[in-house]
C-alpha cells in the first residue's frame, strides 16, 4: 500500500507526531459536537466501555492486531451505549446515573480481563495491552497511522459537508425536525463519528483519558469565539498543539496524562487570558466599570454641593467635598477629573468647571429620574432608593433614561431640581466668573 | 355524485389551512391529547388557550410530526405534513435552547433557510439578504452579530421569529411566543401577525394570557386535553366554553388517562 510505503519511510518520533497531530485535530472538533450536545461524557463513557472489548477480541483472536482490537473496542462501545439507552428508557434511571454505572462496570470488567490476560501461561504477550489503559504514542505502526489518516480524512470531510446539518440538528433537533431533516440519523452520524475517534484515541492516550481529548480543547476554543465554525478550528489546533506538545514535552511520563495535561495548561491559560470569557477581561471591565462610577459619584456629590449656588459655580472647601461622602481614594479620582477637564483646583478648593457642571448635571438628572421610577414604580421604601440607585442607574442604557424622563414628564413628576438645571452651562460663564472672589 | 363530491371537496381545500382529523396523542401511552378534530381557514390569526398541561404544546408538536400521532391525521392545505414542510414554519419555546450555543443571531436566522436549501448547499447572497430582512421585520438588525447569549429575553423571541419568518411559511405554529417578553417586543410581536396576517399567512399561537384574547386573535382553540371549542373569537371565546376549558381539571377523561396508566405493568 502506497500509503504504508509513505508511512514506513518516517522515523518513530516523525510518526509519534503525526498521529498525535492527527488524533488531537479530529478529538478537537469532534469532541466539539458532543460538548455543545451536551454529550461529553459518552465519550468517557465509549472509552472506559472499549476496554473488555480490546480484552475479549485479544484473547479470541491471541494477536495485537490492531484491527481486531478495534473491532472489539467498537462492539463493547456500542453495547455500553445499548445499555444506557435502556436503562434510561425502561428504568427510571437518569442519564448521568445510567453512564456512571455502565462506564464503572465495564470498565471494572476490563481490568478484570486485563489481570487475566497479564497471567504467564496466557501468552503474556501483555506487553501491547496495558499501554491501552494510559496510552503509548511510542507504539505507533504505519498501521495505527492509515488507520488514523483514515479517520480523520473521513471525518474532517463530513464535517466541512454537513456543517449545516450539523449545527442545526445540535443547536435546535425539533426545528430541524420540523423542516424535515432526518435528525435521528444525523444525530447518528455525529455518535458513530464520536465512536471512531474514541476508538483510534485509545492506544495513543488510553481509555482512562480519552474523554479529556475530547472535552477539553473544545471547552478552550469555546473561551476564544462565539462562533461555531471558529470554534471546531480552534478546537482542532488546540487539540493538535495539545497532542503534539503533551508528547513530546512528557517524554518519560504516560503519555496519556503529558497530553491531558498540557490540554488542561491550554484551558487554564484561555480561563484567564481570553477576551469576554476569560478572568483577566473580566476583572478588568469589572475594574473599569468601577472606576467610571466612583467618577460619576464625583461628579454627582460636586453637583450637589454646588446646587445651593446655581447658576453660580463655587469654590467648594475640598473638606466639605471630604465629608460628603465615604470615598476611597478621593484625590486619584480628583486627579482624573482635573485631566478631564472636569475640575479646577485651588488650594484647598475645588470648583466644577462648565464642562463638569454640564456633565455632573446630565448624571444628576439620571440619578434622580432613577430614584423617582423606583420610588413611583417599583414600590420601593424612599430611604433604599438611593442605594440602589447608586448600583444601577451606571448601567442604564440612554433609550431608558429617555423613556424614563418622558413617563416622569407626563405624569408631572419630573422633579423641579431638574428643570433648573441649566441647558447650557456656557450661558452662565459671566454672573459665575463675578461671583468669585 | 361522487366525483362532484371531490370537487366540493378539493374547493374548500384551498381555504382550509389546517385540518387535524380525530388525532389522540399519547406520551408513555398515557393519552394526553384525545380525538381532536378541527379546522382552521387560511389567513387566520388564531389562538390556542388552555390550563397547563391541557396538550397546547402537544399539538403543536403533533401537528408538525414532532411526537407520533397515537391516531388520526394532520393535514396542512389538503395535504399530509411530510409532503408540505416547507409550507409551514416554527417558533418553539424558547427555553427549548441553549442560549449559550456559540451561534450569532444572523446564524440562527440563516437557519429558516436551511429547509429550502436542503443537502450539502450552503447559505449564499440571496439567504443572506432573506435573513436581512427578516431581522428588520422584528427590528433587530442592529444585533445581528452578536452571541445570542448577550440579548434579552425579548430579544431573544424576535430571533426565533426572525427564523421563522425565513422559512416562508404558508402556516405558522407559535409556541408561546409572549412568554416572558417586555412590553416593546409584545407590541412588536402583535404587530407582526397583523403583517402576517394580511400577507393571508395562517398563524397559530400558544397564548396565556386570557385578557388579549379578543384583542390578538380572530379564531380561538379552547383545549383541556380534548378540544373544547374551536372557531371565530366573537362566537366561540364564550364565558359558558371557558368555564369548560377551566373548570376543573380532573374530568373524566384525566380518570380515564390514569387508569390506563395504573393498568400497565408496574416496572
């Protein structure tokens, strides 16, 4: 077979890579599938239920031969499958329940098998099977590598032909349904997919860390992208950089647990770098969004001070700003509205410039035209309104506040303070430049 | 005779929308819907009103093949459903997704074109601009790029009508679409029906709130696991048929229902 003559021409650690690359690029994407299906634990489940089987199709037919062994990993898989399916359907076991038994009984019944297999006067050609509990990519024949070139030819085109078909069918199987695709079958080819891979998987990684091939890069590439088509790429490189890197970097260790680990460092970076999703991004809006309301409170607290005084803008004893309420770090946020050109400090004063009054009076109208919806709207005691207010009203999108202003208006509830907020603080210039001393 | 009663008959296909004749639906064999019978005419906005677990969702889903008919049959404008699926659109519940799907709001809208594009054809130009409009018909074009987590519940709803409106539909099913929306899109969404209404589309709607009956719908389904009445809202919506529909829930045919159950094989 030409592909044999390509495959026998590389060296071990060039075939190492290459199936390591292939089976973490087709886990990747498959596993992808069952995650968003909300199936990844019937890929643990596949693996840990392929063990009797291997067991079985060994000592049926004495030889490591990897297709028979296949072939026994595929039958124990579909049977684990069977089982849960009627243990679901005609007991009232839930589905998780049902795969944690199955998955532990077969799985127990394999090693059972395995003990007996590893007994001297069976053949003690053990030597291929227990690399099948954590896995040896250092086993690898230009037989594992068509079979898995193979794979993932097969499973790569389906999946870049029926994209569609498979996306709907696990976004939304009654919509699908009712357009009339035959959503069991497609629910079928995904399984039957998930099945193989599972099945080439285990003498690379074994049947203890399987599932994590499959869950994990998919669950990091889901940090990275809201798309779908994204996400099965992504899925696949990680799976690949993670087969790869797992590898060769744990050489010496089970590789199994090199390539689930370095799956799980891939996660764990993605969990605190990636945008949106990710901890870093998260405190940091978090942080930011902290930052713009202790501004706005700023602003808000000079407006109130100044209100005795409109139009005039007054100097206003930083003490008194100081006692207005608690702050945490009163001269940073003063530093910031001075370098927004919000603030104009003297001494031990401080006064709204006209673009601060304009600001503090737009957030003051907000404020209140808040505390009056809750008081009016939501039935809440007047003394725990502003609290509330305080938390939300940051929040508020623009189209609300007006919709709020307009409701308060008609009602004849729009408080007199903010009437009198001047339109244009730029026609108060004059009077308040004179009234300061 | 006979071949002037086939045409008779073929005259009021055209009209009929809807023909769901002596359907019982049963989930576990427990029946849960029985011996329904009724017609809707085409280009009706109609609703389907009844207590919780009276079968309103049931017959939805029976209707589009979504659960087996333990008897009877749905026809939808004189013709079986598998032969008329791209003559009739959905909106499921909208708790019936996971929101957290990485799909974009133009994604799922796309998705109303995948029945008429069919195998292997991907979403071109023209899918594209079917989903534009559609996005504008429910006025959410602005988000057609966000993750459909990011949106309201409001929003939401519009997007799964968004969908249903790429389908093209003749007949539309809607299962509790102004479940859990805001003010803005419920006005939103009645205004769509009307639009779709006198586009002489076929509406059926899940609905709850028994106060917008008269102000929604033109026909009425009134349903408590077998039909209570079905036809125009002035004649049908009555005091007499809703005291039927409401009063009391364990009639004798939630009797009968139980004792089937009990008669099974303990497991």
């Amino acid at each position: 077979m030409m592909g044999t003559l390509f495959f026998d021409s590389l060296n071990l650690s060039q075939k190492v890579m290459l199936g390591t690359a292939l089976l973490g690029g087709i886990s990747g994407v498959i596993g992808s599938f069952a995650v968003l299906r909300g199936r990844s634990l019937v890929g643990d489940m596949l693996a840990h239920a392929a063990l009797p089987g291997i067991c079985l199709a060994f000592l049926l037919w004495g030889t490591r031969d990897l297709w028979a062994l296949s072939l026994g990993a595929l039958t124990s898989g579909l049977l684990a499958i069977a089982t849960v399916t009627w243990l679901v359907r005609w007991t009232r076991t839930k589905e998780d329940a049902a795969i944690g038994i199955v998955l532990s009984t077969f799985f127990g019944v394999g090693v059972v098998l395995l003990s007996v297999i590893q007994k001297p006067h069976i053949g003690g050609n053990k030597a291929g099977l227990d690399s099948y509990l954590f896995g040896e990519p250092a086993n690898m024949l230009s037989d594992d590598l068509v079979l898995l070139t193979v794979v993932a030819g097969v499973i790569l085109s389906l999946v870049f032909f029926f994209f569609k078909e498979f996306q709907l069918v696990c976004f939304d199987t009654d919509f699908a349904q009712s357009q009339g695709w035959p959503t069991l079958k497609i629910d079928l080819t995904l399984m039957a997919a998930l099945t193989v891979v599972t099945i080439v998987g285990l003498p690379i990684v074994g049947v203890i860390l399987m599932a994590a091939m499959l869950i994990l890069p998919a669950a990091t590439a889901r940090l990275w992208t809201n798309r779908l088509q994204v996400l099965l790429v992504l899925a696949g490189l990680c799976g690949m950089l993670a087969a790869v890197g797992g590898t060769q970097l744990g050489r010496g260790l089970p590789a199994g647990a090199a390539i689930v680990l370095t799956a799980a460092g891939l996660f764990v970076l993605s969990l605190v770098l990636a945008p949106q999703r990710g901890v870093v991004a998260r405190l940091r809006s978090e942080w930011q969004l902290r930052g713009r309301i202790a501004r706005e409170h700023l602003l808000r607290s000079l407006y109130e001070l100044n209100e005795p005084y409109l139009p005039a803008r007054q100097q206003l004893p930083l003490q008194s700003l100081q006692d207005y309420r608690h702050w945490s770090a009163l001269p940073k946020l003063l530093d910031a509205a001075e370098a927004d050109a919000f603030v104009e400090r003297q001494d031990k004063t401080v006064r709204l410039t006209s673009l601060g009054l304009k600001r503090a009076a737009e957030l003051t109208t907000a404020h209140r035209l808040w505390e009056m919806y809750l008081m009016q709207h939501a039935g809440i005691a007047p003394d725990h309104v502003d609290r509330d207010a305080d938390d939300v009203e940051h929040l508020l999108p623009a189209a609300l506040l007006v919709e709020l202003e307009q409701q308060l208006e008609q009602e004849g509830r729009l408080p007199n303070t903010i009437t009198s907020v001047p339109d244009s603080p730029h026609q108060l210039e004059g009077p308040s430049e004179s009234s300061t001393p | 005779m006979a071949a002037s009663g086939r045409y008779l008959r073929k005259c009021t296909m055209s009209t009929t929308a809807l023909e769901i004749h002596d359907m019982t639906v049963a989930y576990q064999r427990r029946p849960v819907l029985w011996d329904i019978d009724l017609q809707i005419p085409a280009g009706k906005l109609v609703g389907i009103v009844g207590p919780n677990g009276a079968g309103k969702t049931t017959l939805i889903k029976a209707a589009l093949g979504l659960v087996p008919l333990a008897s009877g049959k749905v026809e939808i404008h004189g013709k079986p459903y598998h032969q008329q699926r791209q003559a009739v659109g959905y909106v499921p519940q909208r708790e019936s997704v996971d929101w957290d799907f990485p799909v974009t709001v133009r994604d799922v809208v796309l998705m109303g074109t995948y029945g008429s594009l069919g195998w292997l054809r991907r979403p071109g130009r023209s899918e594209h601009a079917i989903v534009d409009r559609c996005l504008q018909q429910v006025g959410i074009s602005a988000l057609a790029n966000r993750q459909i987590r990011q949106l309201s519940g409001g929003q939401q709803q519009r997007v799964f009508l968004a969908r249903a409106l790429a389908q093209d539909a003749q007949l539309y099913f809607l299962d509790e679409p102004f479940a859990g929306v805001d003010a803005a899109t419920e006005a939103a969404i009645f205004k769509l029906l009307q639009t779709m209404r006198s586009a002489h589309k076929t509406v059926l709607v899940v609905h709850h709130d028994l106060q917008t009956v008269r102000d929604y719908f033109d026909h009425v389904i009134l349903l408590n696991m077998r039909l209570v009445a079905c036809g125009p809202v002035e004649t049908t919506f009555t005091q007499e048929n809703l005291h039927l529909t409401y009063g009391g829930r364990l009639t004798i045919l939630d009797e009968a229902a139980e004792a089937m159950r009990q008669r099974e094989p303990q497991r």
